[in-house]
C-alpha cells in the first residue's frame, strides 16, 4: 500500500493536435479563365496599409484606362458617386506614394493641358531611373578625355633689356572681334509659339531641357526665325540635330545656333503682271454695213445717233 498508483493516464497521451485543414471562415479564391481586357495590379497596391479603399479603387480604374482617357476630378465625380472632394483627397493620396503625378504641360500652340502620368509599380520606375541615371552618368565619364598632367614649369629665362621709347612697339590692345547679337523680331505676334517650341526640345532629347529663365531668353531669336518664315519644324531640326555626344551647357548652344545659322528674310513677292485688256471684236452695224469694234453686235455709233440729233443738241 505504500507505493501509489494513477487510475488516469499521463497528461502527454491526450495532447491536442492541430489539423491541417484551414479554417471554414475567411477569403477563399475562385479562379476563372478571364477573356482579353483585363489589367494587372499588384498586391502592393491592393494591399496597401496607408491607402484609403477609394485611393486603392481609383489607382486600379486609371490604370485599366486606355492611353489618353481623361481622368481629371470632374470626369471621376461622373463615373462614380463619391463627390468631387473625397475623389480629390483620394488622388492626393495617391500622388503622396507615388502611384499618380499630374504634369502640366504646353503645346505647340500655347495652350496648357494636364497630362496624367499612372505607374503601377512606382518602386520599380524609381530603381529603373536611378539605374538609368547611374549609366549615363558613367558614359558621359567614358567620354570625357583625360586631363593631362600638368607641364613642369619652364626653367627661368633671362630678358634682354627693354627697347628705347622711340624702338619700342605700340602695345595698345588690338579690339577682339565680337560675336554678332542675338536676333531681335519686329513684333511680338511670334513669341508665344516660339516658347512652346523651347519648352517642348526636351522631347526630342531629354538633355535639351532648359529652365524657364533660358526658355525666356531664347524665345525672341526663334520668334525672329519663325517671323522669318521658316516653320516650327524646320527651326526644331535645326536645333535637334546632329547635337554632341556630351552636352554641357544647352542653351548656349542653342543660342549659338540661332545667331549662326539664321536664314535670310525672304525676297518680297513680286507684283503680279496687269491683265492684258483685248479690244472687242469687229461687228458689222446692221444700219450701214460698216465695221465697228464692240462686245455685241448692233449699231455703230453714227446709226445709233444720227447727224440731225447731234446737231440739235
């Protein structure tokens, strides 16, 4: 009796055991063949932990927009039924991650438009950049030329004796010749699509992108080119073309061009040569079968008005 004895078993025989199965509650995906016209968006957006659902919302609608469908406040107010002040802090939201940036922008013609730029991975787009940077930066190293080493200094050289007054020569400075002036137009009318097309070179070569200063000061010499007759296209490709490799300072090259190569004015059109006046055929006068010059046939003058009428008055 004095030894113990358990009637349960121990403790460890009835541990719980966990099932595999998941759990009843919770999201379950049911998975389609979906037919072309759909868009991708990434989890890093629809799972976003600071972005409002209508933000999440509006960044997966204007990414499965086509390329140049609106998407300003009004037309988002129109397609759905949150009103325009919750629509507009949810693009703000978007515009803070990176998700959304309004560029504003001016056409060839002068007018401003909004332009809407969507990135539907904007970590991705900032890494594509900066690797993008990073090589430029190294070509534009690659091709600079190596800096000599500097020269040992010239040992000294002993001057002779400086000329008598009378022997020696004028040392007057000798005027340095002067690059011409910029060209100046007579009117303003051309100034407003000449900014424009400063404004727009960086399409043609993102390194021709000049600030509002430089687009200020070399909108009078292209608005002197396009007064001149030459159209906005010829003026872009002479500006564009055969730029090089490295580009340092654009605008004084730009304005270089426009100085250098300036077209002449065209000619005056000369005027056009007057009509040449034919005389009127010959008719036969149906009173006395004498030839007279006019347009119809008729009478001449002397049986329209006989001499006894012209006597009295």
């Amino acid at each position: 009796m004095a030894e113990q004895q358990l009637n349960a078993p121990a403790r460890d025989r009835y541990a719980i055991r966990r099932s595999p199965v998941p759990s009843p509650s919770g999201v379950r995906q049911v998975t389609e063949f979906q037919d072309p016209g759909y868009t991708i968006v990434g989890n890093h957006l629809t799972q976003h932990r600071s972005l409002s659902g209508l933000a999440i919302g509006l960044a997966a609608h204007i990414q499965s927009l086509p390329e140049g469908a609106p998407a300003d406040i009004r037309t988002l107010a129109k397609r759905f039924p949150e009103g325009r002040g919750r629509i507009a802090a949810a693009l703000r939201e978007l515009e803070a991650y990176g998700y959304l940036e309004r560029v504003r922008q001016r056409t060839d013609d002068g007018r401003m438009i909004t332009v809407t730029l969507s990135y539907n991975n904007p970590s991705a787009t900032r890494a594509r950049r900066a690797r993008e940077s990073a090589e430029q930066a190294k070509r534009r190293t690659a091709a600079e030329p190596p800096r000599p080493s500097p020269a040992p200094a010239p040992a000294p050289v002993r001057q002779p004796p400086p000329p008598s007054p009378a022997a020696q020569p004028s040392s007057a400075p000798q005027p340095q010749p002067q690059s011409p002036p910029p060209p100046e137009p007579r009117t303003r009318a051309h100034h407003t699509p000449a900014s424009a097309l400063l404004a727009n070179l960086r399409r043609d070569d993102p390194r021709l992108l000049l600030s509002v200063r430089d687009i200020q000061r070399l909108t009078p010499p292209v608005a002197a080119w396009l007064e001149r007759g030459v159209s906005p296209e010829a003026v872009r490709s002479a500006l564009t073309t055969g730029l090089p490799p490295t580009l340092r300072h654009p605008a004084a090259l730009l304005a270089h061009r426009l100085t250098d190569l300036l077209p002449p004015p065209l000619p005056p059109t000369p005027p056009a040569a007057p009509a040449r006046v034919h005389p009127s055929p010959l008719q036969t006068c149906d009173g006395c079968d004498r030839a007279f010059r006019a347009p119809t046939p008729g009478r001449c003058r002397d049986c329209r008005h006989p001499a006894t009428e012209r006597g009295a008055a």
